[in-house]
C-alpha cells in the first residue's frame, strides 16, 4: 500500500499562506525565501512548539513548526512560520 499524501497550509507570519506536501507526520514545503530544495519536518507535541522539532531554513534562518492534527506526533495539520 502507498502512503497517502495530502496538501496542507503553511502560514506565514506576514498573514499570507502557502502550500506544504505531508506524508503521515512529516511535510516539506518551499520556505519563503523561494531556496530551491525544500525544507522537511516533522510532528512535535500538540500543545506546544518545542525547539526540537523546529525547522530553519539554512539560507535565510526563518523558522517554522509542523503542527500535529488532535494528538502528540499526530499526522500533519498545518506548518506554520514562527
């Protein structure tokens, strides 16, 4: 069986949004600096951002989280610029 893939938002901190790819618990998304490989993270705690699971980009040093859906590690809802 394939993994199910599905597009979800990325919200950015300007108020503008974007589009993520999620797999599961893990995303990958152009950053908005437009760097040509995308970034990748994954699913930390739903109830709050911790710096492990933080994804910055290496060209331009924006940040983001990959918010679960309900449950800690949970399957992707959202990324978000912090």
């Amino acid at each position: 069986m394939s993994q199910k893939q599905k597009i979800v938002e990325v919200e950015l901190k300007n108020g503008k949004s974007s589009k993520a790819i999620a797999t599961g618990n893990n995303a990958a998304w152009i950053c908005i600096c437009k760097r040509k490989v995308p970034l990748m993270g994954r699913t930390g705690l739903s109830d709050r951002l911790v710096d492990g699971f933080r994804v910055d980009c290496p060209d331009c040093q924006s940040s983001y989280h990959v918010l679960p859906d309900g449950k800690d590690h949970g399957p992707v809802l959202k990324v978000i610029q912090v």
